[in-house]
C-alpha cells in the first residue's frame, strides 16, 4: 500500500479560482492569504499522473497569467495615484513658499 500524501490538484484549483474571483474585486488581503493556502496545498506531496491533473494544470497557469494581469494593473494604478499625490504635494508646498 502506498501511503504518500498527494497534493490535491483540484484544491489547488479551487483556490487559483477564489484567488482570481478576489484579484478581480481588488480584495487583496484575501487574496494573498487564499495565495498562502495554495502554496500549501502544493507542496503537500506531489500530484498523481492523471489527464485530469494537466487538465487543472492547464486551468491554473491560465487562471495565474489572469491574477498577474490584474496584479500588475493595480500596481500600476497605485503607482500613478501615488505620484499624483506626491505631485500634489510638491504644488502645495512650493505655493506655500511664495
């Protein structure tokens, strides 16, 4: 018998899938700590030779290029509402010194 704990690949897609749905809604928080669990779901032993495990494999890359896309445009907007901000303050401060 074997007894080796094998990663749960359809977990694992569960949580890509919440993962994606809070990237989505910009729930951050909830998102990493989904992201987090994941992670560990992963290294929970390795996954069975199975069609259906490259199938999810192939739903989870997918699903990951998604939450990068997103990731990376909340980024962007954090970044030009902080230079927004910094810019306002400079304006500010330099009318401030007339």
């Amino acid at each position: 018998m074997n007894d080796v704990a094998c990663c749960d690949i359809h977990r694992v897609l569960e949580l890509t899938e919440s993962m994606h749905e809070a990237a989505s809604e910009s729930r951050w928080d909830e998102m990493t700590s989904l992201e987090a669990e994941r992670d560990t779901v992963l290294h929970a032993g390795p996954m069975r030779q199975a069609p259906e495990t490259v199938e999810a494999l192939k739903s989870i890359m997918l699903l990951d290029t998604l939450i990068t896309d997103l990731v990376s445009a909340a980024r962007d907007e954090a970044a030009a509402a902080w230079d927004a901000h910094r810019r306002s303050r400079q304006a500010v401060a330099a009318y401030s010194s007339l």
